[in-house]
C-alpha cells in the first residue's frame, strides 16, 4: 500500500473507544481508502458512512478502497440505509468505483456479499481478497467524467 503515497486523514472510534476504522486517502488520484477494525455492526456501518459522505463534501472521491481485512461481525442490518440512502448521496459527491478487500471472517463475509450484490447495479464494485489486486482494479477503472449529467428524460 506504500505506493499508494495515502496520507492519514484520522480514526474513528467505536463506543468503547477503539479505533474503528482508520481513514487515509490520495488526493492526487481522488482516493479514499477505509481500513476497519474489530467487530461492526450496522450501527457503526452507518457511522462511518455518515462520516464518508461528510468528506466527501469537500474531498469528492472518485475511489474508494473498502479493506475489511482486520474486521469481523455481521452488520446486514444497515443494508437497507447504505442502498438507499448513502449510495446515491456518495455517488452524487462523484463517487465511480469501489474496491472491497474481504474479512476472513464468514460473518462480515456474508454482509459484504449482500452489499456487494446490492450496490453492483449502480456503481462499479469488485471483491477481493488482498488490497495490492483491489488497487490494480480501481486503478483500470474509467476516468471520472467533469459533471453529472442530468438522467434522461421518459
């Protein structure tokens, strides 16, 4: 991840005060890249994806690197909420691709899986096992367009 030249953007805790997730990004190549940690549930899913949508206002990513390697539990109950409700914010920010590195705990794998099926029919999304294939992807991804274009007309 070294070449990556990511630049610490802070931590977020949990409710005991562990780090949660460690959030760091490339400005050069519009990359946010989430590393978690510990047990989540959907509670803190939404946490920190409140928080995303709240850099993205200023930082307007086009990348995200979702690394779940050090991450376990079962958070299928903010499903509902990251589809609805935070996809089409993000991707309004200019969000056009996301990487998603696997826990290897079966839990967090079930949920990613969920999120994964829901989220491909808006945005790009490719799962991995290791984060140097996870970046060579987004990396192949297609160039961000200049604005959004307006959705067509019926």
């Amino acid at each position: 991840m070294d070449t990556l030249n990511l630049e610490p953007l802070g931590t977020l805790p949990d409710a005991n005060g562990a780090v949660l997730v460690e959030l760091l990004h490339n400005p050069a190549r519009k990359l946010l890249y989430v590393r978690w940690f510990g047990n989540l549930t959907g509670r803190e899913v939404i946490y920190v994806a409140r928080e995303s949508l709240k850099l993205q206002t200023t930082m307007h990513f086009a990348l995200v690197l979702n690394d779940k390697t050090n991450a376990t539990g079962d958070w299928v109950e903010a499903m509902e909420w990251l589809e609805y409700e935070w996809l089409p914010q993000i991707m309004t920010g200019g969000l056009r691709a996301i990487a998603y590195v696997f826990s290897p705990d079966m839990h967090n794998q079930l949920a990613s899986m969920e999120f994964f099926e829901r989220v491909r029919q808006y945005i790009p999304i490719q799962m991995f096992h290791d984060r140097p294939s996870a970046w060579q992807w987004l990396q192949r991804q297609p160039p961000m367009r200049s604005t959004l274009a307006p959705a067509p007309q019926v």
